[in-house]
C-alpha cells in the first residue's frame, strides 16, 4: 500500500515519495525534486487493468537485495 497521495492527471495517477533518510553525492545533499525520490506511475488500460512505471533510488547496501527481489518477482 502506498502512503502517500497521488496526483491525478487524466487517467494517469502520479507519487513521488521521498525517502525517509537525505541522498547525498560528494556530501552534498540531493533534494527529491532532483531526483532523490522514488517516481511511481499507474496508468488504467481498461478492464481492471493498469500499467505501472517507476525509478528506485537505492542506496549502495540495497542494490543486490533489489535486484534479488525483482528477480523473484520476475519469475
């Protein structure tokens, strides 16, 4: 479940959730607007059905555990 409101545009419904924990590069923080949230996007195809889209910004510790996971869900 997502916690977190969505914005509609069309038959589109857009969130973008920031982590809880500041991203940074060269110790510079980088703020959600630029790319440190997590982008998610449903669109309805008909018939109870709808795409999804979205981008993971992962820290270093979580990127074999991701790719783990999506390849499980892959399967």
């Amino acid at each position: 479940m997502i916690r977190q409101k969505g914005t509609r545009k069309g038959d589109l419904l857009q969130f973008n959730i920031p982590r809880k924990e500041s991203i940074t590069e060269n110790n510079l923080i980088i703020p959600p607007s630029m790319g440190g949230a997590l982008p998610i996007n449903f669109q309805v195809i008909g018939n109870n059905n709808a795409v999804t889209i979205g981008d993971f910004v992962l820290l270093a510790n979580e990127v074999i555990l991701h790719g783990e996971i999506m390849t499980v869900i892959g399967q």
